[in-house]
C-alpha cells in the first residue's frame, strides 16, 4: 500500500472513537515484568540460607533483616550463588535492609572460610537511600577473564540508574554508571565483547545510549536520538537482520493526538574501524523513514522471529479487502511480518490476520492475499474466512470459520457436527470448519493445521 493512503487510514483511526474502544477491549501483554517484593524474609529458609542469614545478623548485630529482591531479569532471589572472583567457588551476594542502617538497601558479600562457614567479606549501600533493585547481571565488561556486577537500581521517584561494579580484592568498585528508562545486555556491534544499551525517555524524543569496553575502560562511545516520544517500552529483542547483523528490535506505544500506536524502531550498532562503533536505525535514514510504516493500533503485535529461520521480522498492517473505508469494532487488519534489507526496504515473509483476544494467527498462502477476507460474528466470536467478492456481506464462499471455546462452555451438538477440534491452550480449545469447497482458493485441514494455524504466545 502507497504510503499515502497508509497515512489516510491512520488518520480515519485518529478520528474514529471505534478504534479506542477496540484498544480498550483488548488484552495485552508487557516484556516488562514485576515480582512480589520486600518480604520482611523468604518464606522458606535452606540451610544454606539461613547460615547466611546468621552470618548477616552477627555483622549488623541485629536479627530484623528484610531483604530486597531484584524484579526483573534473570536473578529474582535475595540470595544469589556465582563466582564473582572467578576462584572456582561460588561467592553468595546477599541484598537486604536492616533498621541500624535506615532505608538503605546494601549488597553484601560472603564467601566460606577454610572451616567451610560463610563469612562476609564485602558490603556496599545502593547509590540512593530509598533504592530498589531493577535487575542483577553478571557480565564480562572489561575483559574475559573478569566478571563485572552489572545493577539496576531504581529510586522513590521511580527514576532508574544502572551500576556496573568490578569485584577485585573483596571489594566492588564502580566501573560505569548512567540514568536509563529501559537497558538491554547485548553485542550489540558482533565484536564479541558486551554493551550496554540504555534507552532515556523525553517529553518529545528517546535518546539511545551505547557503552562498551574502550582502551581507557567501560564507557558511553555514542548517542543517537528517535525523533518520538515513547509512552511505554513494550518489547525489546535481541536478534539478526536479513544481513546478519545484530540489531534490537524495539517495539513501544506512543500518542498520537492522545490515542496510542504501536510503533517499531529497529537499532544496530555499526564498526568504525580505529574508533569506537556508532549507533544506526536499520529503519530510517536521512530520506526514508519505515518506522512510519509500522504504525499500529495497540494491539500488542510485537517483533518476532515468526518463521523460525533465526531472523526477527516486523509487523505491519493494512487493510483486509472490503475494510479499506471501514472502520468499526469489528475490523480486522491484514499483519504482514517483514524483513528489513540493508537498502531500506521491507522484505515481506509472512501475511495473516491475528486475533487479538485469543493470541492466534491465520496465516494466508500466496492464493488468498487481496483475494480473502474475514467477518466477525461479535456473538459468539466466530470468524468466517472467505473470497472477497466487493461486498463484506456476501459470505456465499466461505472457506474457513474459526471458533473458541473454553472447555467448560456448553458445545451445542449441531457445531460439533461440523467444527473439528485443531488446538487447544490452557482453558481454550480452537474448532475449525472447513467446507466443502471446488474453489481454487479452497484449504485442507493438513494445510491449515500445519501450515496456517499458529499461537502467538
């Protein structure tokens, strides 16, 4: 579709309150994730734990501990086991709160002595009194042979400030510190070594933040600005490019005229020989903007690597025939997942329609684009797939209707007569009819359940 009348239907959505009721009935999902957080103590102690417990109270001279929690990322215990030195032994890192010593949240660290007993060897307070704890990683920053503590701490206020920490001589030691809103752990520029990549959100614009290992240590090499400001950053994922680069794929929400988009921006990071590397966008340059041509409504449709070849594709929308001037509760678009090539162009892999109440695609073969569309029944929630004729209400060649149940719902026995069960998840179960059909544009069920029907989560 000419990216003119892209813009002509975005502006239809702008103006229409269907869409916002749309929006607002859907469901969704975040990358961002949350843990139930400051327990005055675990609920259940190992032995293990509750010797570093004992070896806690007797270095604060007190037994009313409360420990903190990371909520997000690989780590989501108070206590965590690594080899920080990198000796051969596990060290545990222990995060907590202690009514001695305020509001403050410390890391402190203990190792076993030569009897086996844990003792602390290590203690630092968070950079801010009231701080919680985003996220724990252990990383490789400054070389291979060292393992940096790489810390989200988050604030009162809510404002979120990464701490990357060297462990040398029982003692933590800053490395690299900066604000950020969301933080991705990556390589990013394929050299082998781990960035970091912060994302700072501003009343109109995101600034993007590249750190990596330099002669001179851990450090920002470079910025890059997206012209937008993001509301909420729903998905940022880690993958390669047709070319094969790695690049994140950043999907967030933003407002347009107070109603919320999707919106995809693609980030890599390119080598500059002799110097440090510089952030590029895969999706916009001087003279072509794609990221415009991933507007969306809101309907949680996330980057993803929906053909399983190890590459990530885009989602954009379109119209479905007959939807092109219509716009209601009961529209449905057209998802269309792309690669993106080094010249600036979408590389189309896969086209389908997703239901975005219960998380499935149909993906259609090459026979049915321009050619299929779909209705909704909005008292059952059934959809009927069939050959698009100039009118939506001429269904007279159906070729496929989908129907969801939750298996504790009543299945009248005249659609069970037709509809066959294709899938089920969790409570739901997803029944198809397929009829009988002398159309060119007609399906088998080993064609859609093989090669059409699919979960998105």
């Amino acid at each position: 579709m000419p990216l003119f009348q892209v813009w002509a239907l975005i502006r239809k959505m702008l103006l229409s309150t269907a869409l916002l009721f749309i929006l607002l009935s859907l469901g969704g999902c975040s990358r961002l994730q949350t843990s139930i957080e400051d327990l005055m103590s675990p609920p259940v102690l190992t032995q293990e734990q509750a010797e570093i417990r004992d070896a806690l109270s007797a270095v604060s001279g007190e037994n009313d501990i409360k420990y903190k929690y990371p909520q997000n990322g690989q780590y989501r215990s108070s206590f965590i086991f690594y080899d920080i030195d990198s000796d051969g032994s596990e060290e545990a890192l222990v995060f907590y709160q202690s009514a001695s010593k305020g509001d403050s949240t410390w890391i402190n660290i203990l190792d076993r002595s030569e009897e086996g007993k844990w003792i602390s060897v290590c203690e630092t307070p968070a950079p801010d009194t009231t701080a919680n704890i985003d996220f724990v990683s252990f990383e490789h920053l400054l070389d291979s042979d060292s393992v940096s503590l790489v810390i989200g701490w988050e604030d009162s206020r809510n404002s979120k400030t990464v701490l990357a920490y060297s462990y040398t001589g029982q003692r933590l030691l800053p490395i690299f510190e900066r604000e950020y809103s969301e933080i991705a752990i990556t390589d990013l520029d394929s050299n082998g070594s781990t960035d970091l990549v912060l994302f700072t959100q501003q009343a109109q614009s995101t600034l993007v933040f590249l750190a990596c290992r330099t002669d001179s240590g851990f450090e920002t090499v470079d910025s890059y600005t997206l012209s937008r400001g993001i509301v909420s950053f729903d998905s940022i994922q880690q993958g390669k490019t047709l070319s094969g680069s790695n690049a994140l794929f950043l999907d967030s929400t933003v407002d347009l005229y107070e109603t919320p988009f999707q919106v995809t921006d693609v980030i890599s990071a390119k080598p500059i020989e002799g110097s440090s590397p510089v952030l590029v966008n895969l999706l916009d340059n001087e003279t072509v903007s794609l990221s415009q041509n991933t507007l969306r409504p809101a309907q949680n449709l996330f980057c993803r690597d929906i053909d399983e070849d190890g590459m990530i594709e885009i989602p954009t929308v379109s119209p479905l025939p007959g939807y092109e001037s219509v716009l209601d509760e009961n529209s449905v678009f057209m998802i269309t997942y792309n690669l993106v090539s080094s010249n600036f162009q979408f590389v189309p892999r896969l086209s389908g329609v997703i239901n975005p109440q219960h998380r499935y695609m149909i993906a259609f073969p090459e026979r049915w684009l321009n050619t299929v569309t779909v209705s909704v029944q909005p008292e059952n929630g059934e959809w009927t797939f069939f050959a698009y004729t100039g009118d939506l209400q001429d269904t007279s060649t159906p070729l496929l209707k989908i129907r969801v149940y939750s298996a504790k719902d009543y299945h009248d026995k005249f659609d069970s007569d037709y509809f066959q069960l294709i899938g089920q998840k969790g409570l739901f179960e997803y029944y198809a009819y397929i009829p009988s059909s002398q159309s060119e544009l007609a399906i088998t069920k080993q064609e859609l359940t093989e090669e059409m029907f699919f979960f998105l989560d």
